[in-house]
C-alpha cells in the first residue's frame, strides 16, 4: 500500500470515527433526557451541562480510541466499497454495532452524573431519579 493511500484510509476512519462519536453522544443523551423527564425535570434546563459532559467523556484518549478502532475495522479495504454515500452510512453502522452498548451507556452515566452535580443530591428531580432507577 502506497503511503497516500494510507492517508487516505486514515481519513475515512477518522470521518467515520467521529460521525460514530456523534451518534453515541445522541444515544447517551437520548437516554439521560428520558430519564429526566420521566423523574419530573425539564431538560431545556440542562441540555448543554449533559451535552458537554457526554461530549467529553467521548473524546477522553480510552474511548476515543475504541471509538477509531471500531471505525477503523469499518473502513478497511474489503469493507467500505461502493460509492461513498452508500459506503459511509454502512461503515457507520458496523462501527456503532461493533462497539455495542456499553460506551454509549458509560457516557449516559457521566451526563446523569454531571445532571446530579448541577441539581445536587437532595434535589427533588434527583431523588426521583434514584427512585426510578431502584424501581427499574
């Protein structure tokens, strides 16, 4: 393989790698939102707090890097064929399958902690929500 072409293989896994990351944070968020308006709160409230932290836990070095392993297994020669709006959508989807539910759960954990540090523990929002979960 000649070095450009490896570049350009990078450059796939890298894109693909960081559409995976938004569409893991939509996953986590999706869940700490549910989770809030089901123990009463109003999300309006605390989107960017939950965003930032789901975001940030993404892009720490471990999960980033689970992140570009899973997009780069989708992107090798034999798997991202076709032409790229086929492609591309395709290498998403077996990188986000590749890399389960776990992450995606972690980083809902991290937003609902960072949700609980803004409300603080004796919140009744918070309360609610450790109801919720036992009750789960």
């Amino acid at each position: 393989m000649m070095g450009s072409e490896r570049t350009v293989w990078d450059a796939r896994a890298v894109t693909v790698g960081g559409v995976v990351r938004r569409d893991l944070g939509c996953i986590a968020i999706a869940s700490v939102r549910r989770q809030l308006e089901a123990a009463g709160g109003t999300w309006a409230d605390h989107a960017e707090n939950v965003r930032a932290a789901v975001g940030g836990f993404l892009e720490q070095t471990p999960n980033a890097h689970v992140i570009l392993y899973a997009a780069s297994a989708a992107c090798h020669r034999g798997a991202y064929t076709g032409p790229g709006d086929v492609a591309m959508p395709r290498a998403v989807r077996n990188a986000t399958r590749r890399i389960g539910k776990l992450l995606p759960a972690l980083a809902a954990m991290t937003g609902l902690d960072a949700l609980v540090a803004t409300l603080g523990e004796s919140s009744p929002v918070v309360q609610r929500l450790r109801e919720n979960d036992r009750a789960a």
